[in-house]
C-alpha cells in the first residue's frame, strides 16, 4: 500500500514539473517564434500535451535565425518524461501485482450498499444487506499464514467464511460478532480459496487481514 501511495505521488509530481517546464519552453519559444507567448503558455498547461503538440504544429512558425530548444531544457524535460513513465508503471504494476490474485471477486446473490475492498493483504467487506456468496483467491506466503486475523460483526443472519485448498477445506462461523486468530496449520503456502457466505445477513462488517 505504502509503494502504491508513493508512486501515485511521483506520478503527479512529475506531470506537473514535466507540464511546467514545457508551457516556460513555449512561452519563451512563442516570443521569438509565434504571438501571444502567454496564451501558448497557458494553452500548453491547460491541455498538457496537446496543448503543446497544437502549438509545435500551428502556432509555431519557422525561423531559421531564431533559437531552437535550448539543451538545457531538453535534459530535464527528458529525465521528468522518463520518471513519469516510470512512475505509471510502477503504480499500475503495484495495484496489479498486490491483488491480481485477490483484487477481482466473485460474488452471487443479492446485496444491498455493500462495498468491497482489497488491498496489501486486506480484505473488508460490508454490506447493509448481504444473501449469497463472495470469493477471492490471495497467495499466502508461509509467514503470513501465521497472522490470519479475522473480525467480523452482523445484527441478523448467518455469516460464515469456507477456507480451501485442495482438499482441505475448514469452516468458520463469523455470525453475531467475532475476532480472533485463525488456526491455518492445515494450509500450504500458495493460492488460498476464500468464500464468504452469507444467509440472510444484515449490517455486516467483515475484515480479514494476514500482513
């Protein structure tokens, strides 16, 4: 979670040095190439990168006596444009790689107001009504089966979650309200099928976290 959050704020940081550094090149190019410098400016910045790509194309008229894109400009638009695409990646591969495996479910049944989150090892479900199932599918390393804690709260119904994995197979019981740490002796590190269950469930709290 924590390398999600710092890459999303590279990846903002960096647009915005990358956008300010371009709309000073044209403002500066549009004085000695085109007219109304601060209008191409703040074209660029509004509409990053077309803004630009438009001005390059239309706005900028050719000079061959006039100055060109200085290099000091060109290094730092290169290493921002780099850091950028770096950082995108980084935040797609992170939300792709921390719950690939987790992050889609599997839901059947009827629910009301429900919402359902995973992320780095966590996954909370709530739901204001809640009759049928929900499955996800982590990876559990060896440690992480050792912290398997479950907290979970209902005013009506039944809530149960079904752990598998081959053929091994456990049921626990989370109706009315329950906290605890689960026994995962009988699993293997690897692929871990979670199913939530519920038969007529209402104001349900569901949290399972294992990091």
């Amino acid at each position: 979670m924590a390398l999600f959050i710092i890459s999303i704020i590279l990846t903002v940081l960096s647009a915005i040095a990358l956008t300010a550094i371009c709309a000073l090149w044209v403002y500066k190019d549009a004085k000695v190439h085109s007219e109304h410098a601060a209008i191409w400016a703040l074209l660029s910045i509004m509409s990053f990168p077309i803004g630009l790509i438009i001005y390059i194309l239309v706005g900028r008229q050719k000079n061959s006596d006039a100055p060109t894109f200085k290099n000091h400009y060109k290094i730092p638009t290169i290493l921002l444009s780099i850091l950028l695409v770096a950082s995108i990646g980084l935040t797609i591969g992170t939300a792709l790689g921390d719950g690939m495996a987790g992050f889609s479910s599997v839901r059947t049944g009827s629910f009301s107001r429900s919402m359902d989150w995973y992320n780095n090892g966590h996954w909370t479900f709530n739901a204001s009504r809640a009759n049928g199932r929900i499955t996800r599918n982590p990876s559990l390393s060896a440690a992480e089966l050792n912290t398997v804690f479950i907290s979970s709260n209902n005013s009506e119904g039944e809530v149960r979650l079904i752990l598998s994995q081959g053929d091994v197979e456990e049921i626990i019981y989370l109706s009315d309200n329950f906290s605890g740490y689960i026994d995962m002796s009988n699993f293997n590190p690897g692929r871990i099928r979670m199913r939530l269950i519920f038969d007529a469930a209402r104001n349900v709290n569901t949290s399972i976290r294992w990091r």
